[in-house]
C-alpha cells in the first residue's frame, strides 16, 4: 500500500448532512425526463448496495492483521452506511412521485442476500471491489468538467459531490481487502468488473425506463428519449466514453485503485465544508471549480 500514498487520503465518516431533497424538482437534470430517471435510476441502487459492499469486506475482516487497514475499514463501513441512509431519502421523494421504489429495492435485495449466501467470500469481494473502482471513476467523470453537470440542481449536484468525494476517500479499501486476505484470482478479479459493469448500467436503463412509464410516458416517446439520451453517457464524446482509459488500467497486473489521482478540486470541497458546515454550499464550489 506505501507505494501508492501519494494519491491516497484517509476517509472522514461525516453525518447528517441535509441536501434538502424534498425541494428538488421532479426532473431535476435541466427539465430532461431521461438524464433524471438514468440518475435517480442509478441512486436507487445505492442503499441495497452499499449494505452489500459492506457485507462483503466485514466477512474478511476477522483476517486483517494490519491495523491501518482495520481503521480504513470501520471509515469504509461507516462512510457507506451513510450513504446508504442519504439516498434513501433521495429514494423516499421518488416514491412520492408514485415510482415503484419497493419494487426495485425488493430485487436488488433478494439479489444481494443470494450472492452474499450462495457465492464465496471472495467473489462477494472482487464484485465489490470492482464496484468501487467503478464508482469512484464515475465521481472523478462527472465532476472533472463543469459543464457536464451544469444543468442539475444545485441539491442534487451536492449531493453526488459528497458521494464522489467520499467514494475517491475509500476506494482502495475493499481492494485493499481484496489483495491482502482476500485470496482472489486474477481472473476472477478482472471479470468482476466486466461483469458489474454490464449488470450495473443494464438495470440501470431498465429502471429508467420503468420509471419513465411511470411518469406517463408511451414506448415511442420513452424510445426517442434512449435514442437521444444515450449518447450522452456512451457515445463516441459521451460523458462515461471519457472514463474508457482509467476503466482498462484495472486489467494490468499491476494495477492499484490509488495510481490514480484524487480530482483536482478535492480539497475545495474539504475546506468549503469546514468553513460554512453545509455540504450544500461544498457541492457548489466543489462543481465551480472544475475546469
């Protein structure tokens, strides 16, 4: 791990932040229905996964020796506990939008509790670990230029700044875990992210789309908005295309999550928390200053 502590920061465990969720407006991404609903489609993911993630490294903890990483995974679990909670709150505002919320969230835990019960130890990990890697390159994408977020609301767009942050906090951890206790094969672990990937934006689209009907749009008009929508996340300039180089180091050998940089702005955000205590004024100068 020393070898890499140049691009590491030590994860905060911070709480009852509030981004006043219950103002944003119903399509918070400029007015666009299908940018919104890939979002919210993508939030709704969260508290199930998180609890997942978490699952998955305390079931190797009892074999870490090393009592750093022991303190990065307590931050781990705390930070995702957290964040858990938060998009729950984001998740409670699309259920009053009359979204099938517990439907969703019914699947994906039934998913979760089959892997963590039918699969081993060290599968859990590695999806989990690619997860990360996932996540926290998705963060360092949408806030690395502002203009890509330019048109979200001021609320939600802290509110992802906050996650962003705090996953390039943790994001060597559940690799950590991985590497150093994990007994994971190099094959297993570069499938793992081939295959989190596929599964994560697949039901991401799926959700949309549901959600999408559920606001009362018909198949042609909830096509036209995928046609035009799409290119944005994975066109030939899409927003995700940018991360296609970053997303390929995890297959070297010799890959470790922390050879990657911190975003530039990390510590805009750190010192506007501290100095107005409001994580919604720490999202806007986190967003301002990107290039």
């Amino acid at each position: 791990m020393n070898a890499y502590l140049q691009h590491q920061v030590d994860p905060v465990v911070r709480k009852n932040l509030d981004f006043k969720l219950d103002q944003i407006p119903r399509f918070w991404f400029g007015g666009d229905p299908f940018r919104t609903r890939m979002f919210d489609a993508l939030s709704l993911t969260f508290p199930v996964g998180e609890r997942y993630f978490i699952q998955s490294v305390r079931a190797l903890r009892d074999r870490i020796t090393d009592n750093e990483l022991q303190q990065k995974v307590t931050d781990f679990i705390q930070q995702e506990a957290q964040h858990g909670l938060t998009h729950d709150r984001m998740n409670n505002e699309m259920k009053k939008q009359g979204m099938p919320v517990d439907d969703f969230v019914k699947f994906m835990d039934d998913r979760f509790s089959y892997l963590i019960k039918n699969r081993s130890k060290q599968y859990n990990i590695a999806m989990t670990a690619a997860a990360e890697h996932l996540t926290a390159l998705m963060a360092e994408t949408f806030y690395s230029k502002k203009e890509t977020l330019i048109d979200v609301h001021p609320y939600v767009r802290a509110l992802f700044a906050w996650h962003a942050i705090e996953e390039m906090e943790h994001r060597d951890v559940a690799f950590d875990v991985m590497q150093e206790v994990g007994e994971v094969s190099e094959r297993l672990r570069k499938f793992a992210l081939t295959f989190i990937t596929i599964q994560m934006f697949g039901f991401t689209f799926y959700r949309a789309n549901v959600m999408l009907k559920h606001d009362g749009f018909n198949r042609l008009e909830r096509a036209k908005f995928a046609i035009q929508g799409l290119p944005w996340f994975f066109g030939q300039k899409g927003t995700l295309s940018a991360m296609s180089s970053s997303y390929k180091d995890w297959f070297k050998a010799d890959f470790h999550p922390s050879q990657h940089p911190v975003i530039r702005q990390y510590q805009t955000w750190i010192d506007a928390l501290a100095e107005t205590d409001d994580p919604i004024a720490a999202g806007e100068a986190f967003w301002q200053a990107a290039l």
